[in-house]
C-alpha cells in the first residue's frame, strides 16, 4: 500500500483553476520531486499535503486514512507531515537547539544531539538562527523537521537558496540524510538538475495538469510529450505531425561532414560542450559540440534514429 | 514513527474544534466592538421630535457647509505644507534638512484642540505676537484667526504630518527607483515634480488625506474653542445643551454617511490609480543647495517648524510659568493617575482584542477571518462623538433591562469599553504588520511540527510578536491619553483626564491652568512620533 495517495486533486483560487484532476502516489522511503515552471502548480500540491490548502476537491490518503476528501480535513498539526519552507521558517527567538527540540515530542527515542550531528551542527547549538549562514539554517529547518519524525517530510525548492557551488554537495547530503532516516519526502523544485540528481519518481506538473510521472531515467528516456522533453534541455523536431512528433535531443546530435547541411547561427559556451544554433533550409537545429564554430560556419547535422523519441505534442 | 491522527477521539475532537472556538470568540469580541455603531441605526425609525425640525431648519445647514470646507480646506492645506516640505527635506540639502526631517513631524504630538487655544492665545490681542508688535510700534496691528478660515489654518499646521510623512517614504525608498529612473531620462526639478512625483504620489496623498480628514472630524475641541458649529459639535450641542438624543444620533448617523463615502472614495481611488513599489535601492545623496535657493528652503521649512511646533510648545512653557505652581502639580498627580489608569486599563482590552484578532487571521487564513480582521478597524475611522453616543445607546438599553439604576452607564467600564471600540484598530495595525513581515510561514512552521493553536500562539505567535504588541500598547495609550470628544461624554462623575482638564480650562479662558496637562500630552505625545520616525528611517 502507497504510504500517500493523491486522487483527482482539483483546486481553484476564484476563477483561476490552479490543479486539475492531479493524482499521484507516494511509497514508504521514496522520494518525489515535483517539477514544474512558475505557476504550475506545485506549490498548491505541497501546501494541500500538509493541510495549509483545502483543495476544492479530490482526496489525499494516508495508507487508509482519508487526510482530506469532501467531508474531511485533518488539520495541519495531526497529519504528522514535516514542511521546510524555503525560507526555513526558523523560529528567530529560539536557538538551533530549541528550535529542533519544539518538534519532539517529551520522551523523543533521538536526542537533539544526534540531529544536530547527523547535519553536522553540533557547534552551533546555542546561537540564534539570525548568527547562521543561509546553508546552515537549511540543515537547521531541515533536522527540525526530521526530529519530529514525520510520516511524509515536504520541501519547497530546497535548493533554490544555495549557492551553486554548493548544491551538489547538499543534494548529496540530504538524499543521503532522507535514505538513511527512511523517511518519505517531496520536494518542489523549478530545477530539473535538483530533480533529476534526488528524486526516486518526478512528477511533472504544468498549469495545474500532471504531465508524466516516472522515474528520472524514464522521464529522460521516454517523455510523454513535448513540454516534458523541453524541461529536461533543448531538442529538434525531426516529424510533426497533428498529435506527436519525433523528437532528437541537442546532446543526441552531432556535427560532421555528412549529413542535413546547414550554416552555424551562433555558439553558446555553457561548460564542457558548447550549444551550437544550425540552420538548415526548412528549421534551426540545435546540437551539442565540443568546440565553438564561427558564425556562417558550413556544417552538417548527423544523429542516430535510435536515438529519436516519440512524442505526444503538447 | 507517529502516525497521523492518531489521537485518541475526545481529544482529537477537542483539537479539531480549536481553530472554531478562535473563530467563534473572533467573531463575538468584533460584534461586540460593533454594536455601539450598531445600535444607532434602530434610533433612526424611532419618532422624529420638534428640536430635529428646528435644527433641520435652522442649523444644520451651517453644520454641512461648515463640515464640508473644513475637510476641503484642510486637506488642501496639508497637502500644500506637507508636501512641500517632504520634498524639500527628501531631494535637497541645506542647514538643518537632515534634522528637519525628524522636527517637522513633531506637530503630530499637539492634539488639535490645544493648537487651538494655544495659536488663538498666540495671536490675541494681550498675546505675545501682539506685544511684538506694539514693541515694534506697530499698535493698531490685529491679527484674528477665531474664525474658519483659521481654523483651516490651525489644523493644517498639525496635520499636515500625515501628508509629509507618507510623501517622505514615498519619495525616499518606495519609489526612489522611478525617480532616480526619471532623473536619468534627463528630467528635473518642476519637469520631474509634475511629470513623475506628483502621479506616483497621488495615492499615497489620498490615503494621507483621508486620515486627515478622519482627525478633522473627530475634532470637537477645536471647532468648540473657534466656535465653528459642525457635526462634531451639534452631536455635542444636541445631547448635552438640548437633551435631544435622536437628534444626536440623526446627526452621528449623517457623518457616519460621510464618513463611509469618503473611506469608500480612498479605497476606489486607491485601487484605481495603484502604483506598484519600485525595487527597494539605496537613495542616492540628496542634491545640495546653496546661496539664494538653500536660504529660502531654510526659512520655509524652519520657519514652519518654529510656527507649527516650537511655537506651541515655548507658548504652553510660558503658560506654565504664571500658573499657581502648586496647586498645578497636585492636580498634574490626579490627572496623571486618571489617564495612566484609563490608559493602561485600555491598553489592555484592546491589546486581548487586537492579539484573539490578529492570530485567529493567521490560525485561520480565509476571507472571514480577513474581514473580521478589518472590521475591528471600523472604529478608528468613525469620530469618537458617534461613538460615544452609540456606548450610551447601548450600555442605557442594558441598564433598561436589568432594571438596577446605571450600572453601566456613565461607569468607568463603558469609558474602556468605547476606547476598545475606538482604538483596537491602532493596536490590530502593527500586529499586522509583524505578522506580515513573518508572512505566516512560522506559524504555518509549528503547525505542521505538531503544534496544537494553543501551542503556536503560546510558543511561537506572542514571543515573536513582542515588538508589534509593545509598539500597539504605546501608540494606543498614547491615543488614549490625547482622546478628548470620546471622554468628555463617556467619563465617570468627577473623572478628569490630562486631555479634559486641558480642554475645561482653556474653554474657560483659563490658559495658564491648561498649560501643564496639555505640555504633559504634548511631551507624551512627542513618543509616537520617535517611533514613526525609526519605522520611516527603517524603511
């Protein structure tokens, strides 16, 4: 049985319809990311599982027990469901130590201790959160949570306020903090890097509609549509027709001596390969290549079929 | 692991009534605070006596015209000094703008009413600006303002805070962007006052223009002083002289219409011509002026600041000094021991009020709580005349039914009791705005770590909102403190505050007696204003 079931979540703000029919389940020690651009709607899923959003219909289990349905809403703090806000939430007059332990219960098995080291703050205890870096109140929020072992732990963009140079390293610690807790979590993410490097399932969100569910590899290897195939880098149309189109992505393409002939419009450098824009006689290609080409540059576009993807249109 | 709803059922009961109970308790403390307006209306089907008729055709006339270039003229004025002088003191330097900009919203400490006495004393004929004249061989100079035109004018030299303090952050952070923007695009001085300033700050001026008009009619001190007759003043007139209470309320009711078309007239206008807030960037340096341009921004702005403040107050010392010394500061521990009391009393209803008001809008984030959250706000925008008529209405009704004389009314109770009604709005804004900064999501935090309401308002609500109560307490005991209409009707026998006994004296002419309760409302009135200044600088 599915730790958390989510059935034809619908939620409109007035006339605006924010979530439509949205369904999706949730495994005991799996971890689900909730992608999606501005306004897609994630943020409402997230608020509707911890009871901060009375959907306007639909149902949210628990294993058998009914969270929210027409006639039910558990409130917030009886579904023992943790939230990290994005701004950490933390509580300004109390010290790390008194923030983690408010969400212990009395006789707690773990002692604030071991929270503390398990995010590696054992030092800072006793300051205030307003003496800690952006990163450190993360971990903070972030054992807060965990110490008041929840059944379903739900963050909002984790990572959206960490430096670059640091989020490998944290995407690292907390799936690795989550896998060892065994605790079930979703997390909200615009980022499909974030997505792709944590989650166990992603479910793909777009004004309101779930676009796919599946696992990273799935989503990557297989997209259901367009907009998914977008979200996870740029691609080429190679067939359209009124409902699908075969679709090659950038880094699937590559430029040789043979091929579909085109002259180079521009090189974007974005790291180890540069996005180089092609056009041919009908279209503009995009293709991955390992060094910048000059402008007006003659090239020719190759890929292999068994790399082209067949896709919904969306 | 725990699980969810887990707990056993009475208490789980208990615990999913909670947020209903809040709710329920919200809804009758606001009722409550309501039904003095509330009970006005029913008077209104009550039979019409002969003194309405009289007044309906001698009077009331007067009373409309009156009311109506009061608030027109004042407004003009305020927006005329208040702006001024914010754009003067914001976009340029010269001597002393740097302290003018703290010094001219002192005037907001000295209640209307004793700017009355004070400025007619002023510009009386054995006044000081009369022995300057006649010093300077000037004898048959005259100068008389008891009359509406000075009035106008008196007002707008104490209200005209509220224009320059909405102008000043306007022109200093919140729309300091578009500004510097414009002044890139090459604009400048009258170009950019009327291309750029003047329409960004149109809303903020109607905002800043109703509470000055707010204060206007919830004036009586000053319109009685003058002895200009307006609503606030019949109100008065046909209760205490004529003992005519429908009359009262016809009267109460009428500027009740009034006053809700005016709020109706801000908030349309507000939302038609919204002007969103530019980016927060640093204020570039002020331009500095000098020669001929920096001597008369000087002489403008001091010279207002020296009429509108020092003025008042070297009057009031002066005042001081050939009063019975004595006897002055026996009375001064009375008086002081009246309005402490009074004060703190109101302090802390309202406080109870506006903090069950405020965390029930964060336990309970839906539309209702939000209107209840605004209704407690009523009461700040209706005059304290109609007020305390409608405390009178509703505490003789309860006696009537309890058939056991006054209780209520005329009890000390009944005088919190429409203080709470009155101020609970001063109190709900700053809690408000703590909450706002927090943007709930701490509340939200301990919810969903397991905390029952109780808990979140115990562990978490009241500790973090430390600074907004204490801010409430101090604006709304000072509010109280200066209340004069609201007491006048509403005080037990033989209770007098600093804000009566100021006003009992100087109606009778007695200035020198007036002088220390009204320094001592100035001086405490003076608090506010610091802190109006540190959120301003703040921001």
């Amino acid at each position: 049985m599915s730790l958390i079931t989510v059935e034809q979540l619908d939620h409109h703000y007035g006339k605006n319809k924010v979530l439509h029919a949205c369904s999706f389940a949730i495994n005991q020690g799996e971890i689900i990311a909730l992608l999606g651009e501005s306004g897609s709607g994630k943020t409402t899923v997230l608020r509707a599982l911890a009871g901060f959003e009375k959907p306007t219909s639909g149902q949210i289990k628990m294993k058998d027990l009914v969270l929210f349905d027409k006639r039910t809403m558990v409130k917030p703090e009886q579904r023992n469901i943790g939230l990290v806000f994005q701004d950490y939430a933390l509580f300004p007059h109390l010290s790390v130590k008194k923030n983690i332990e408010l969400g212990q219960e009395k006789n707690a098995a773990q002692s604030v201790e071991h929270w503390l080291s398990l995010v590696g703050l054992s030092e800072m205890a006793n300051r205030r959160p307003d003496q800690l870096s952006g990163g450190q109140q993360q971990r903070v929020a972030i054992a807060r949570a965990m110490a008041a072992k929840p059944s379903l732990l739900l963050l909002d963009e984790p990572f959206s306020n960490i430096d670059e140079s640091l989020k490998f390293e944290f995407r690292h610690e907390l799936k690795t903090l989550l896998k060892a807790e065994d605790v079930s979590a979703v997390f909200v993410t615009h980022d499909t890097k974030d997505a792709l490097a944590i989650a166990d399932k992603i479910v793909i969100l777009k004004d309101g509609v779930v676009q796919q569910i599946g696992t990273p590899t799935d989503i990557y290897n297989s997209p259901e549509n367009t907009y998914v195939t977008g979200l996870l880098g740029p691609f080429n149309i190679i067939k359209e027709d009124a409902a699908s189109s075969t679709i090659i992505r950038a880094e699937a393409c590559s430029l040789g001596e043979t091929g579909i002939p085109g002259t180079v419009v521009s090189s974007m450098f974005q790291g180890q390969t540069y996005l180089i824009n092609v056009r041919t006689e009908n279209t503009t290609w995009v293709c991955e290549h390992s060094s910048p080409l000059t402008e007006n540059t003659a090239v020719f576009i190759n890929y292999a079929s068994e790399h082209t993807i067949k896709v919904n249109n969306s | 692991m725990k699980q969810a709803g887990t707990k056993n059922t009475s208490q789980k009961r208990f615990l999913l009534d909670q947020r209903q109970w809040w709710l329920l308790a919200t809804i009758v403390a606001v009722l409550v605070l309501l039904s003095p307006i509330l009970c006005l209306f029913p008077e209104l089907f009550k039979p019409l006596g002969s003194a309405w008729n009289n007044l309906k055709e001698t009077v009331l006339p007067a009373y409309i015209s009156n009311t109506l270039i009061l608030i027109a003229g004042v407004g003009l004025g305020t927006v005329l000094l208040g702006l001024s002088s914010a754009y003067l003191t914001s976009m340029y330097r010269f001597p002393g703008a740097r302290f003018l900009r703290f010094g001219l919203l002192l005037p907001l400490a000295i209640p209307s009413y004793i700017a009355a006495y004070v400025f007619s004393g002023v510009t009386e004929y054995s006044g000081p600006l009369h022995l300057i004249g006649r010093g300077l061989g000037q004898n048959d100079w005259h100068v008389n303002i008891m009359h509406l035109p000075g009035l106008i004018v008196v007002l707008s030299l104490v209200l005209y805070p509220y224009i320059f303090a909405t102008a000043r952050v306007s022109l200093e952070s919140r729309y300091n962007s578009y500004i510097e923007n414009a002044r890139s695009l090459g604009l400048k001085g009258t170009s950019l006052l009327l291309k750029v300033i003047l329409p960004l700050l149109r809303p903020a001026l109607i905002g800043g223009v109703f509470l000055v008009i707010m204060e206007v009619l919830n004036d009586y001190g000053a319109m009685k002083y003058f002895g200009i007759t307006t609503f606030t003043t019949g109100i008065f007139t046909a209760w205490f002289s004529m003992n005519d209470l429908n009359s009262a309320v016809r009267l109460a009711l009428m500027l009740f219409v009034l006053v809700a078309l005016l709020s109706y007239l801000e908030n349309w206008f507000s939302r038609k011509h919204k002007v969103t807030e530019s980016t927060r960037s640093k204020k570039s340096a002020p331009k500095k002026l000098t020669g001929v341009p920096a001597i008369l921004a000087g002489i403008y702005t001091w010279g207002l600041f020296i009429i509108a403040f020092i003025t008042p107050v070297a009057y009031l010392a002066w005042r001081f000094t050939l009063a019975e010394h004595g006897r002055a500061i026996d009375e001064w521990f009375t008086l002081g021991r009246n309005s402490l009391l009074s004060g703190l009393a109101g302090v802390a209803l309202i406080l109870l009020i506006a903090l069950l008001t405020q965390f029930t809008q964060q336990l309970i984030r839906s539309k209702l709580s939000r209107v209840i959250g605004r209704s407690i706000s009523i009461g700040y925008t209706i005059p304290g005349a109609i007020i305390a008529i409608g405390v009178l209405l509703l505490s003789s009704g309860i006696d009537h039914a309890i058939g056991q004389g006054l209780l209520l009314t005329g009890s000390f109770g009944m005088l919190i009791f429409a203080y709470t009604v009155r101020f609970s709005g001063v109190a709900y804004q700053p809690l408000q705005a703590e909450a706002e900064k927090r943007n709930g999501k701490l509340f939200e935090a301990a919810q969903s770590l397991g905390k029952s309401p109780w808990s979140v308002l115990k562990k978490v609500y009241l500790p973090v909102s430390t600074n907004g109560i204490l801010l409430a307490a101090t604006l709304v005991f000072i509010d109280i403190t200066k209340e004069l209409p609201l007491t006048l009707i509403l005080r037990p026998f033989n209770f007098s505050t600093f804000a009566t006994k100021a006003f009992e004296y100087a109606d009778d002419e007695l200035l020198s007696k007036a002088a220390l309760p009204a320094l001592s409302i100035v001086l405490l009135g003076m608090i506010p204003v610091l802190l109006l200044h540190r959120t301003l600088r703040a921001k």
